[in-house]
C-alpha cells in the first residue's frame, strides 16, 4: 500500500469560490488518467509538495474561459514521483480537468512527472505505477463509487479532449483496462 498523504487544505485553493460544485459520489463514473508530461521549468520546485502547490496557484490565476479563474488544483489525487498518493480535492468537488461533460463525473488522477530519480521525466517512476494500480483498484472496492477498471482513461480518450496527455502513460492506462498493469 502506498503512502497517503491528505493535503486538501494544505494547498492554495479558494474555499468560497462560487465556481465550486459538488456533486453526490454516485455522480462518479469514470476515471481520468493525467500526465504532466514535460520537464519542470528552472523555475519551478523540485520537492513533490511544493510543485503541487505550484500547480494549484497556477490553476487559480488560469483563465478557465470568459476571464474565470479556478478555484484551486484541478485533480482529485496526484501521484507523485516517489508513489505518494496526495488527496488534494474532495472527490464530491467538479473539478475542470477536462471538456464537460467528462469532468461531472470523473475522477481526475494527476501522476506528475515531476524531477524523478534518474534525471527522466517521461516516463513514470515503478513507484507511480504500483500507486496508480494500487488506488486504481481501491476505487473498485470502495461500494460508494460506481468505477471498474474498464471505466479508466486517459484524458486524450474522453469525449471532446483533442490532447495529447496523458502522453506515454496512455499505454499504462490501457494496459490497467485489459489487467496487464
């Protein structure tokens, strides 16, 4: 089992945002597999919770359409080099991870490429991957959530999202649907 580390209110986020939703757990029916996928600037932070933070103020100060800023990281969980599971927003919040109406009733997983040991930021660590299947397959066991293993994708294979992400991590994604992960 992997770490846990809950840092939902240790991260920049605006509470009392009007453009936060929540919705009932039931509303749940997908996965969406996210990949930074590029190396981090000069500079940005190198330790796994600073760049999470990092990320989240970049997604408050994002203009989401129409001059809307985000109310805080747009993942429910990221997964950082180490294989750290960060819970970083409720699962009940929409967050804007993707085009509607995927991000209604996804769960967005964010494994962030980050500076891993080897110098490499392409590929995800063992660690990340052992995590990923290991919260993957808890999400099947918990009754309240209504996702299996064929309900995981990666955020280029949901309706509307023209991307390339989560890059190389797409064949993990889709090996874990076909239960080779």
């Amino acid at each position: 089992m992997p770490q846990i580390v809950n840092i939902v209110n240790d991260i920049p986020r605006i509470a009392a945002s009007p453009n936060l939703v929540l919705r009932p757990l039931s509303q749940i029916s997908e996965v969406a597999v996210h990949w930074t996928g590029y190396p981090p600037r000069p500079d940005q932070p190198h330790d796994e919770l600073a760049r999470i933070r990092d990320f989240a103020r970049y997604h408050i100060r994002k203009d989401w359409g129409g001059g809307v800023g985000g109310f805080g990281l747009m993942y429910h969980r990221v997964i950082g080099a180490s294989g750290v599971v960060y819970l970083t927003q409720p699962l009940e919040v929409v967050t804007w991870h993707a085009h509607s109406p995927a991000n209604e009733r996804s769960l967005a997983i964010l494994v962030d490429a980050g500076v891993l040991p080897n110098g490499s930021w392409q590929q995800p660590t063992a660690a990340q991957l052992l995590s990923l299947r290991w919260y993957l397959d808890s999400l099947a066991r918990q009754r309240a959530l209504l996702v299996t293993d064929h309900e995981v994708y990666g955020h280029c294979e949901l309706p509307h999202n023209d991307t390339t992400c989560p890059g190389s991590l797409l064949q993990h994604v889709r090996a874990y649907r076909m239960g080779r992960l």
